[in-house]
C-alpha cells in the first residue's frame, strides 16, 4: 500500500469540497455552469431565499 501525501489529500479534499458545494448548488436550483463561476455565491443564494418569503 502507498502512502499518500499530505498535498495530495489537501487536493483531494478541496476537489471533492467544490464537488459538493455544486452538488448542493444544483438541488437549490442555482446554474452551476462553468461559464458563470463568480455568479454561484453566496449573495445569489441569499437572493434567492429572500424572493421566496411572504
């Protein structure tokens, strides 16, 4: 068995990290497209919750 860097682990768990947080993005309904990454933040998803209260 290999051992594994602490790099490679660092990078694995930031990529698996954005995985998930677009992940989740796309069950809220927000675009996750490549072509508009600064528009998937915070303040959009802020936005979006505040449309939907009475």
């Amino acid at each position: 068995m290999s051992k594994v860097s602490l790099k490679d682990k660092q990078a694995y768990f930031a990529k698996m990290q954005r995985a998930n947080y677009e992940a989740s993005m796309r069950l809220e309904g927000i675009d996750t497209t490549l072509a508009s990454p600064l528009k998937n933040d915070k303040a959009a998803v802020l936005e979006k919750y505040r449309q939907r209260q009475p």
